[in-house]
C-alpha cells in the first residue's frame, strides 16, 4: 500500500509518541517505520488501520482539517498503548502536516509574558549574549520567543551534529517538538524551516527521487541562521514571519499578463502562476495551486482565473489584462480574491508596449544585481527571484543548456527548463529553439541565482524588427508561454535552421564552477550527510591539506580559515580520564558549520554576479 493512504500528522502527536517511548523501543523505531507503509488501509468513516500481526492494530482518524491534529485521533489495541512501538512507528511513517492544516494558535505572548516554553536549562543555545532580552525588545521579540528559538537552535545543532546516517525517527522527533514550540511562541518562519529540514532527512533517508543534499544542506543553513537570530535577540523586524499571507489594500489597480508559469512542488502540489505587470511597472501574480501533480499543473493552465467574478482563464489572463476595484494584494505581489473584490477584462498589451516594455529595456548586470541584491527572503531560499526579461540571439545546445547571447554584445548566458518535467513542454521547446541559431529572441524568464549566468525561460517572443526572429500567431500576442505553448516549425523563420557554425557550442568560461570553492561545499554536505565525524574525518592528516591549500592558492583565504576552524571543532571532543565526554554539546560545532556555509554562500553569490557581466 502506498504512503499516500496514512494521513499527514501534527509535528507535536509525532514527538509525543516518540517522547513516551522507552529508551529500548527508541532504538528500534526507525526499523518498526520501514515496514509500516505496506500494511496501511483505508477504513470506515476516513481512518486508516495499521496491522502488526494478529494482536496490535493502530487507527489513525483524522480531523475535520484531514490530518491527524490530537494523540486521541492515534489509538493502537496493544496492552501498551499509548506508549507503544506500533503507535509511534505509524504516526512516524505518515507524512508531517502543513503549517496551514492545523489549528491555528493564540497570538504570540506579549514581552514579559509566560508561554509554552522550555525551561531555561533546555542548552545552551547560540552563544546568547546578556544584553539578549534588550536586543530582543528592541526587535520586538518577547522572551518567551526568545526561548522558544534557543530550543529550536539546540534541536537544528543536534540534529546537523547527528546528520542524515544518524538523523533518525528521535532525532526528528525532537526537531519537531522544537518546531512546535516556535509555534506556540508566535514564528511561524522559524517552524516552517524546521519542518523543511525534517521533511528534507526524511527524503534523504529514503532515498527519495527529488531529494538533493545541496538542498538539505541550504535547509539547514537557513533554520540554523534564522534560529541564532532569533535566539541572541538580533533579529529584525519581521523575522517571525506570519502563518498566513497578510493581504493589503491596493485600491483600483490596471494589471496586464505577461505569460503563464507551471507550479511543480515536492510536496504534491500543482497548478499555474500567472504573472501580471502593473501601469506603474510593478509585478503581480495570480495563482491557482492545489494538490495534484503534472496534470494538475497542465490542465490549470486553462483554468477559470477565480478574481473578482472575472471571467477570463489563465490563458487569456497572461494575453490579456484586467481593471480592478477594491484589490487586495500580499507582500510578494499575490494578487488576493476578497469578497469585495470586482474585475473587469482588459485588452492585453504586447511586449514591446509599456508598461512591459520596460521589463526589457534594463541592462541585464543591473537587472542581475538587484535580484542577487535581494533575496531570496524566506527561509530556505523559498522565494523566487525576479522576473528578468532581455533580447538575446540563439548561439545553440551545449550538453543541457541553450547558449545565448544578449543582445548589444552582452554576456553568454545559458537557458535551462524552468520545469524538466517530461511532460511539460519546457525542454521539448527549448531543444527546438536550439536548432536555429542566429534566431532572435525577447525572453522573460527567472535568473537561476544558484548558478553562473543561467536564465530559466517562461516565456519567449520575437524582437521587433529583427529579421530573423519568431514569427507567432497573432493570438499569442506576441509570445509563447513555454510550459504550455508548444513552438512549431511554422514559428520560425523559413532558412533559419542550422547556418554555419565555426566549431562546436560551448558553454563557455563558469567561474562559480572553476574556483575551489567545492571543496568547502563538498566538506559541508559531507557534514549533513554523514554527521560531525565525516567533517573530522575529512580535516584529518593529508586530507587536511588537499582541502585548504588549493582555496589559499586561489585567494580564498576567509574559506580555508573557516574549513580549518570547522574540521578542528568537528575533531574536538575533550574526554575525562575515563574516557567520558566532557563536552556533549552540538554548539560549538554548529556554529562552525553555519559561519563556514554562510560564507560559502556569499562567496558563491558574488561569482554568480561577476559571470553575469
């Protein structure tokens, strides 16, 4: 049976049950999950039975919000239960609940204030200094926030220390019982980047198909870096972050579409963003997203737009435009869907019209720069960057990129799929595209912020007046959504396929990928996958040297400094005579590991800017 049967699970019913387990059965949790899945079945009135042989049967009946919210809704008919193996092991194997299903909590505690927070002999927590609670007020955080984020920073610390070989059902639990506290407490950015991590051990303990270490490893860096702040007092105004999108009043608002954009999530997710641009330049999106996979995000494409009664599709929305009255609209430019929302339809404006025109017009290295400038602002990277859209002309395929070069003798960049996803037209486009060099094009697309000058195309157009450039029908307006538009021969120009090239295409000079700065990114997923003592056994003897001589040679001096102070406190585990731990705690450790990622990070960004000149 399928892991999709068990319903998702609160994260503090999760660290209950584990809590309440023996230190025996602990140990052999992680074995009792594996074989849980398989014998899951659906049963009467939406529950699902779990059986363990002829005698232990566990229930899982979720609530009203489909998850399992309260220990009562998990029942096992074992003389042990509730604080059996079988019941923990189930809920341990069904998936963890979003933010959004459960219920939501009280407002966060005012300064002063008790809340449910640990007891202060929890950890030690970041270094926190005793000028904490001046910082915190200053901030706007209350003490029992600050709290809440030092137990949150001594789970992420030992869970990191622990890594992916070691970061079992207990581990998670306890990072759990931490993300439940940050809830309690009133930050919601700091819990959804627990569960992140949580989610992100459980794929890579799987084995999962869409689980990357690189992405585990920024998981981390974020909740480690979000927690520390949180945790001294330091953070600034909105690091709590809200549980819910807060929408603002935007008054009448003339929006026209600039193209559509599939949504793919690794959570199930599915649908269509449609991104619109203002008179007054500035960009929104409305979106469509509910659970379901590729079709889901096919099939939303041409979906009724739900705004204000309006009665366009997204289809029509990004060819088209809309007036609207009495607009709500969220931080990131969400576009909300009130009571007291009216639109009314609008002809669409073609690119080469303001006001998106001047998407186009900006020079891509200034463009580049903000993007980098900016963000990404959520935890874990979650926020996308900005739009960016220039004319380039096609140079062709080098392995699985499309080479192009902007236009006014501007940078080589390479084009990837914004979604490889077979069935999505995404890459089938972009090969077609390849196949015509010399062709013009206008692109509006999302820098990839994690790579050298690469570009992840949503849409494409013709230049005006270029003589060898798209030639689209005239009800695209201009331009071909790539996740939903399939190119045709007919689209391009006659005699357009494959002139004489002098050599084959490379991808040319990648300054993020040449510099040594791998080792370091090598050494900290090294760390996430295989816990503290793969970094210490990485700093050891003739490793030492092969990984922080090349960085020194190469003028990254501030990186092999931090490499040597992480792969030191990873080795450091100073003993009494009798061979005892003196020094159990993660802090150390982690704090190391975060210095040295951060850095890696800004490091890593700075070439990114520097490839895009």
């Amino acid at each position: 049976m399928s892991l999709e049967v068990l319903p998702p699970v609160a994260p503090e019913v999760l660290a209950d049950a584990v809590e309440q387990l023996s230190a025996r059965l602990r140990k052999k949790l992680d074995a009792a999950i594996a074989g849980c899945a398989e014998h899951a079945v659906p049963s009467t009135g939406g529950s699902v039975d779990v059986r363990f042989g002829e005698d232990a049967v566990v229930t899982l009946t979720p609530g009203a919000s489909g998850a399992v919210t309260a220990p009562g809704q998990a029942v096992c008919t074992c003389l042990l239960a509730p604080r059996c193996l079988h019941r923990a092991a189930v809920l341990g194997a069904a998936p963890i609940a979003d933010a959004d299903t459960l219920p939501v909590t009280a407002e966060p505690p005012a300064d002063g204030a008790e809340a449910a927070a640990p007891p202060s002999d929890v950890g030690t927590g970041p270094s926190v200094a005793p000028a904490a609670a001046t910082d915190a007020a200053a901030s706007g955080l209350g003490p029992a926030q600050v709290r809440a984020a030092t137990v949150l920073w001594d789970a992420a610390a030992e869970a990191l220390s622990a890594g992916v070989t070691a970061g079992g059902a207990v581990v998670q639990a306890e990072l759990l019982r931490a993300a439940h506290t940050v809830r309690l407490a009133g930050l919601p950015r700091a819990e959804a980047a627990a569960l992140r991590v949580v989610r992100g051990l459980r794929a890579a303990r799987e084995r999962g198909q869409g689980q990357r270490l690189g992405d585990l490893t920024s998981s981390f860096r974020e909740l480690l870096a979000g927690a520390a702040g949180l945790a001294s007092g330091s953070a600034g105004h909105g690091a709590a972050g809200s549980a819910r999108r807060a929408y603002e009043e935007g008054g009448s608002l003339r929006v026209f579409g600039l193209c559509r954009e599939p949504v793919l999530s690794a959570t199930g997710y599915g649908g269509v963003a449609t991104h619109l641009v203002g008179a007054d330049g500035s960009c929104y999106s409305v979106s469509d997203v509910r659970p379901g996979g590729p079709g889901r995000a096919r099939g939303a494409g041409s979906a009724s737009v739900a705004l204000g009664g309006g009665v366009l599709d997204h289809a029509g929305l990004a060819r088209g435009g809309l007036r609207i009255v009495g607009a709500t609209v969220s931080a990131d430019g969400r576009l909300g869907a009130g009571r007291g929302v009216r639109a009314t339809p609008l002809p669409g404006v073609d690119w080469s019209e303001e006001p998106a025109a001047a998407l186009f017009s900006r020079p891509v290295r200034e463009a580049m720069a903000d993007a980098l400038d900016g963000g990404p602002q959520e935890p874990g990277g979650q926020s996308e960057a900005p739009l960016l859209g220039c004319d380039v002309e096609v140079v062709g395929a080098a392995g699985e990129y499309l080479m192009v070069r902007v236009a006014g003798d501007g940078p080589l960049l390479r084009l990837r799929p914004a979604h490889p996803h077979p069935e999505l037209p995404h890459a089938a486009n972009l090969r077609r595209i390849a196949e015509h060099p010399g062709l013009a094009l206008r692109v509006l697309g999302r820098p990839d912020l994690d790579r050298a000058a690469t570009l992840r195309p949503l849409a494409v157009g013709p230049v005006p007046a270029a003589p060898c450039t798209l030639r689209l029908p005239e009800e695209w307006l201009g331009r071909a959504d790539l996740g939903y538009d399939r190119l045709q021969g007919s689209h391009f120009p006659p005699g357009a396929t494959a002139p004489d090239v002098p050599g084959p295409v490379t991808a040319g000079p990648d300054p993020l990928a040449d510099a040594p700065l791998w080792r370091v990114r090598r050494l900290l997923e090294s760390g996430v996958a295989g816990g503290r003592r793969a970094v210490a056994e990485a700093g050891r003897g003739a490793d030492a040297a092969g990984l922080v001589a090349p960085l020194r040679r190469a003028g990254f001096g501030g990186a092999a400094d931090l490499t040597e102070a992480l792969t030191a406190e990873a080795d450091r585990r100073p003993r009494d005579v009798f061979g005892r731990l003196t020094d159990a705690s993660a802090d150390g450790y982690a704090r190391a590991w975060l210095a040295a990622s951060v850095h890696l990070a800004a490091a890593e960004r700075s070439l990114v800017a520097a490839s895009w000149s």
